[in-house]
C-alpha cells in the first residue's frame, strides 16, 4: 500500500486525497494545514492518527518520513519551500500546478527532486484525461497528416471567474501569480503534449476588462445582498451560489464560501466574506481575457484563447493537419479525413469540466499513474517529467512577458 501525505488540506488536498484511496492501493497517514477546521476535517476523513496530523509542513519534515508521497497542495506562493524540503527527504512529489511563481523557484524545485532520485509530477490533469489520450492516438496516428496549426479555447467561465479570480484566492498577482500561470499553463502544457515540439516565439495580447471600479453599474453596491441592481446582475453572488444548495453532493465552489451549506449559512458569508463583494469593487488586478499566438519549431503554429466571458465548459480544440483536421469539445472528437470524410469519436464519459467534476476524468487518471508509478518504479507512466513541467512552464511567462511589453519573445537559445 502507497502511503501519501496531505501538504495543504484546502479543495484540491482533499481532491487528491479522495483520488488516491479511490485507486485501493494508497491511504493518507498524515496531513500538514494550518487551518483547524480544514486540517480537522481531512485528518478525519482518513483516521490520521493525531501524532501525523501537523500545523506546519515543517513540522511534518521534522519527523522521520512518514510516507511515500508528499501531495504538495498549498497556495501557489508556497509551493518551493515544501517541494525542495520534502523531495530532500525521500517523499515522492505530486505537486499541484502552477510548479511555484517565479522560473528560480520552478529550477530549485527540478533540481531538488533529481538530485534526491524521487519523482515529480506537477499536475497537469488534462494530459491524462480519457479525452486527450484519445485525441492524442489520433494526432500520433498520422491521421490528419502533419500538424500544422491548431487553434484552443478555454473557456473559464462567467461565474468561475467572478468566484476564483475576482472575489477568490487567486485575484491578485501579488498574492498568487498572474492569470496565465494560474489558471492557463495547463493549456500551454496541453498544447506542448499534442503538437510535440519545442516553442520557439510567443506573443500575446489581453487585459482586464470588465471587473472594473469603472465599469460599476449605477446604483450598484459594493456587496450584492445590499445592492438594488443584483436582480440584473449575471455576477450576482446569491445567483451563482445559492442554486449549490440543491446539489448536495457537490463539494465546490460552496467550500470555499462556507462550512455552513445552508441558505442561511450562505447568505451570512456573503453578507462578511470575500465571496459577497461586488465584481466591480474588488481589489483583483488579473486579467479576464487573453490570447497568445506560439510559433514552434519546424513553423508549426497555435493559438490560445482564455477569456471569463462564457458558460463554464470543456475546452475546444482545432487541429489543422496535412491530411485532415479534427475539432475536439472535450467529449467528443470529430475528425475530418481529406480522403474519406468526417467521422465522429467518443471517449468513456469521463464527467465535467470543473475540479469538483474531477477534470473530465484528470484527475483520477493523474492520481493513478502517479502512484502506480510509485509503487512500480514505472517512470514512464508519468506523462510529463519536471523538466517538461518546466520547459512548459517558461513558454508561459515568456507569453506574459510578450503581453506586458508588445512584442515578440523569441525562446530559442533560451534553453
């Protein structure tokens, strides 16, 4: 049995800890949060005996190792410390995306896990999605011919947006990272899978937009339980979380809002809380739309959109290949033979696109192989290594370092 270790007990700590025992060959023996109620709840879920249970990641580290793996699922500014530590004391690492927040820190983090000879693995769930795996068959096919352009949406979503990246945790770049790092290298990651070359120039485009003190309706409040627009709003906060009530085996978003799921609950914490404020008069500085144009080596090109102004769904994808082309919505793949005509492909349901709906199946498929991984010595089940994490990671602050100053970032030589 694979022994795993919870490093931040927040949404995605207790996804990957309810992952793990799903797969019967792995079971959480210790948890490291600060937060009692948090730290309390994941501890009980898994019987941790108190002696695991631990405020500090530190004081997790002062212990003799405890387990095989280390889940790393702190904030995104508190990823380094804990990976280079704990990958020097023997834990294997499943490290929630993005790696850390600055290049030296993602290069400590490799360099640590290679040099103590344990795995790494950030999770870049979409790589192991039914989904992918079988858009990928067909890319490797050689069906549609040579890649020669692809074209990728994703599409955060209205509400998703309002509630990670305008009221939540992840709304300022000084206290997380910017939009792209945060929310998109899992898209410049997924691209890198399935075109399969190196980048070699970037540029990009993007700003914020709506989420705006200037953009505030007249008359509009700053909390939307006192504002006499909310009926009108589309951000409201009584419209986007209260219909999660009648879902009551959804975990998130109303885990991050309240402990108290009920409407009564729900109403207080937007009343007080963060997840109550008006769109319009929040401290977010992230962006809500950008798109960025790659040039990989060989001539082979992409564009990426990311914009909050859509319903939450699956990403879309177009591949343009020298013999056909596809056109993937995260459930089905239609593809476009120049010889014999379109045919349409399914993967096994996988479920939705969101994290509580588990990443159409990424989750569960990334868990899996990591430790399977573990428990065989198979690195190869591991679909991207810490350098490639790395490398994928790069491309992405070369895009926003193309956004901030207007031009073109070359990567070549850069390597």
């Amino acid at each position: 049995m694979v022994t795993v270790a919870i490093v931040g007990a927040g949404s995605r700590g207790a996804t990957y800890a309810a992952r793990a025992t799903a797969t019967g060959k792995a079971r959480v023996v210790a948890v490291a949060e600060p937060r009692p109620a948090a730290q309390k709840a994941l501890a009980d879920s898994y019987d941790v005996p108190p002696e695991a249970v631990f405020d500090d990641w530190r004081d997790l580290l002062a212990r003799p190792r405890l387990a095989d793996i280390a889940v790393i699922a702190t904030q995104d500014q508190e990823h380094m410390e804990p990976a280079v530590e704990l990958a020097r004391r023997g834990y294997h690492l499943l490290l929630e995306k993005p790696m850390a927040t600055t290049e030296a820190a993602c290069e400590a983090i490799v360099r640590a896990a290679e040099e103590a000879g344990v795995l790494l693995a950030v999770c870049h769930v979409l790589r192991y999605t039914p989904y992918t795996r079988l858009l990928k068959s067909i890319v490797d096919s050689g069906r549609i011919g040579d890649i020669v352009s692809v074209e990728h949406l994703e599409p955060v979503g209205w509400w998703h947006h309002a509630h990670s990246y305008v009221r939540g945790n992840w709304r300022r770049e000084a206290e997380s990272t910017f939009m792209l790092m945060a929310k998109s290298c899992h898209d410049l990651d997924w691209l890198a899978h399935v075109i399969g070359r190196p980048a070699a120039r970037v540029s990009s485009f993007g700003g914020l937009y709506e989420f705006r003190p200037e953009r505030k309706p007249a008359g509009a409040a700053d909390r939307c339980l006192d504002c006499a627009v909310e009926p009108d709003c589309p951000y409201s906060a009584p419209r986007i979380y209260l219909p999660f009530l009648d879902e009551p085996d959804r975990v998130w978003p109303l885990s991050v809002v309240t402990t108290d799921r009920t409407e009564e609950g729900v109403r207080n914490a937007l009343r007080d809380g963060p997840y109550g404020r008006c769109v319009y008069a929040c401290d977010n500085d992230v962006v809500d739309h950008q798109v960025v144009g790659i040039e990989y080596t060989g001539g082979v090109t992409a564009s990426f959109t990311m914009t909050a102004f859509a319903p939450v769904s699956h990403r879309k994808t177009r591949v343009f290949g020298t013999r056909g082309s596809l056109d993937g919505d995260g459930e089905s793949i239609t593809v476009h033979d120049f010889l014999t005509g379109p045919e349409t492909v399914r993967p096994l349901p996988a479920g939705g696109a969101t994290a509580d709906d588990g990443h159409g199946g990424g989750d569960q498929g990334l868990v899996d192989a990591f430790i399977e991984a573990v428990r065989t010595g198979d690195r190869s089940l591991i679909l991207t290594n810490g350098r490639d994490s790395l490398e994928s990671h790069r491309l992405v602050w070369a895009a926003e370092r193309a956004r901030r100053t207007g031009t073109v970032v070359n990567l070549e030589g850069t390597r």
